[in-house]
C-alpha cells in the first residue's frame, strides 16, 4: 500500500500537482519565487499576512515541499516562474 508521501512524489513526477493549486495559491507561489515576504504580498494583494502565511502552509502540504529552494526548483519546473533574476 502506497504512503501519502509516495503518491505525492509520482503525481508531482507526473506534473498532476501544479493541478491541485488554486489560482491564488499559483500567485502567492509566484510572489514568494520573485522574493516578496509575506507582508509585501498581502499588500500587494489585498489580503492579510496571515493568510498569506496560511496560502503558504497549504502550498507545502499539497506539494510536500518544506522549503524555499524546493518551491522556487517547482515553480521553474512547472512555469509558473522563471529563473531570470
């Protein structure tokens, strides 16, 4: 029997996760990419930093990435940014 954690990585392998986020989860992924903080981003959005930091967390759980470096590596790989500083 396959674990979460398995079946997380094949549907990511397979490029299935970039369907899971919502339209708002794909922006505030595209936000922390180009280096905004949480508060930049609710500013920016209307919103408050807590949800901004509540976006994030469920951003991290569908995706089962725990960090920065392996969102930005995602969000290349699925153009949602792009590597152009």
């Amino acid at each position: 029997m396959e674990t979460k954690e398995v079946k997380a990585k094949t549907r990511a392998k397979k490029g299935e996760s970039t369907n899971r986020l919502t339209t708002r989860e794909k922006e505030v992924l595209t936000q922390l990419c180009a280096g905004l903080s949480n508060t930049e981003i609710a500013l920016e959005m209307n919103l408050s930093p807590r949800t901004i930091e509540a976006h994030r967390a469920r951003i991290m759980i569908k995706l089962n990435i725990h960090h920065m470096p392996g969102l930005v590596k995602y969000a290349i790989t699925n153009k949602l940014t792009s590597a152009e500083i």
